[in-house]
C-alpha cells in the first residue's frame, strides 16, 4: 500500500511587499497552523518516508516549520511541478520511486482540492489553507496512481487541533 499526504501550504500574509507571488511569506496564523499539522502527523506516527514541496516559499516554509514542530524529517525535494496544476502534480507522484511507501507532497490551491477529489473518484473536496488529507492507495507502484484509485484515509485542518 502507498499512502499520499498532500499538505496545502499554510496561510500567507497577503501584507508583505514580495515582487513575486513565489516569495510571499507565512502568516503569523499560517506558521502556527503550519507547527500544529506537524505536531498532528507526528501523533498520527504517519510519517513520511520523503517529501515534495512547491518551491514557493510559503508551502517550503510550511513543511520546513511542520517537521520542526512534530520532530521529523525526511528528504525532500522542492519540484516546480507543484506550482502547476493537477495533472503536472499527479505526473511527479507518478515518478516517485516505488520504495517511497508514505510520500508527503505540500501544494496550492486550486490544484491541492481538484487533485484530491479527482484521486479518490471525483469527490467535491475543499483544502483550505494548511488541512492536510492521506489518500491511500492499494497498488506497490506510483506510476499506478490515477484518478479514482485512491481511497480517503482522513482530512483535517488546523482548526480542528486547536478548537476547545
């Protein structure tokens, strides 16, 4: 079985005087939802086995401040893929090496909930910023992932972890 952890990138300041939308920064909110979904993959003792992030800087820093905060790391690998559309998206899961079991990808929207909606069989999914879901899968292969294959483990947002 493969399980796919996408991450979308936690919230940004929309404030910050950035030239490029690939250099918009954290939030505030964004870096504490972004502690707390590490500290929640962590808990869940799912952790990933690599990581793919979109190489703007916002998703890079939210996977970069969810490993320190839950104490993991893996290898990751920052791929343009991820600052594209689904299809880009599910072409990068699609080479990833077949020993990779747990592959954590953190990306944008909309692609983020088309992808994800799309893997599990067309579901209306909404990734608001910094939910995180795993969609597993039962083939031994990612070059096998395609668009209905997948199953929906879980989907959280942060909201959810720090409510009450």
């Amino acid at each position: 079985m493969r399980s796919l952890i996408m991450l979308r990138h936690a919230k940004s300041d929309w404030r910050a005087a950035v030239g490029d939308d690939a250099e918009r920064p954290l939030s505030k909110r964004g870096r504490r939802a972004a502690r707390t979904m590490g500290r929640f993959l962590a808990r869940t003792g799912e952790l990933p086995d690599r990581a793919l992030t979109s190489p703007a800087l916002r998703a890079a820093s939210t996977l970069r401040l969810a490993m320190q905060a839950g104490g993991w790391s893996c290898p990751v690998e920052a791929c343009p893929e991820l600052y594209s559309g689904p299809e880009e998206a599910l072409e990068l899961i699609r080479r990833e090496p077949d020993g990779t079991e747990v592959l954590l990808a953190v990306g944008h929207e909309p692609t983020w909930s088309s992808l994800a909606g799309a893997l599990v069989g067309g579901a209306r999914l909404r990734m608001p910023t910094a939910a995180m879901a795993r969609i597993d899968f039962s083939g031994e292969r990612w070059a096998a992932v395609e668009p209905g294959a997948g199953e929906l483990a879980w989907l959280v947002v942060p909201s959810l972890l720090t409510r009450g």
